[in-house]
C-alpha cells in the first residue's frame, strides 16, 4: 500500500496529486453563473470556499444545513465552475473524504445583453 497513517486519522497517499490552486481572478460572463450569486445559499457556499478547502460535511456544519442541501448547492456552483473538487483524503475507516474549493479568489461577473450572435 502507499499510504501512511497522519495523526488525525487520515490515510495520505504517498504520492499526492499537487494542491488545488486558485486563481487569482476569474472572470464569468455566462448568466446561469450569474444568477447562482444571488441565491443567498450558494453566495454562502461560495464565500466559504475562497479562502481554505472543505468537505461537505465541513460546509454542514459550518452552516447548520443538512448535507443534502450543502451537496445539491454545491452541485449547482460544481456545474458552473465557481467551485471545483480541490483533494480527496480517505479516513481511519476508509471513506473518501472530498474537499471542494472556489475556483478563483475573486470573481469578476461581466454580462452583455443582448447576446452576440455566434
């Protein structure tokens, strides 16, 4: 096996994939992307996962919202690209544990109306 035991109970693997890293700004023109920024829970989702990676249950907790409603919030930023899967760790009891993070440290939301013709 190439893994190894830390103190908190989580299995590393010897050979980790490199970090998730952020960019610095990312800018979104699409409007269903747009429109996820104003739902209050999604804004929350968001804000939460600027700055450090978390897992669901992290989010759960942090919020007082069942895991269901963090998992179908975090789906909908997952579909648009605001928030990306960061790592994946497995327990002391071998359950995949996985972290998701904001995709950029900054948004930046450009729209044009009417649309350009492709």
């Amino acid at each position: 096996m190439t893994a190894e035991k830390k103190a908190t109970g989580i299995i590393q693997d010897k050979n980790p994939s490199p970090p998730f890293i952020p960019a610095a700004e990312l800018i979104i023109n699409d409007l269903e992307a747009i429109s996820l920024i104003k739902h209050d829970k999604k804004k929350l989702l968001l804000e939460l996962l600027l700055n450090e990676d978390k897992t669901i249950m992290d989010l759960s907790k942090e919020t007082g919202w069942n895991p269901g409603t963090v998992k179908r919030h975090l789906s909908d930023l997952v579909a648009n690209k605001l928030v990306t899967p960061s790592k994946i760790e497995v327990n002391e009891y071998r359950i995949k544990l996985k972290y998701y993070r904001a995709t950029a440290r900054q948004f930046r939301f450009e729209f044009i109306w009417p649309p350009r013709e492709k």
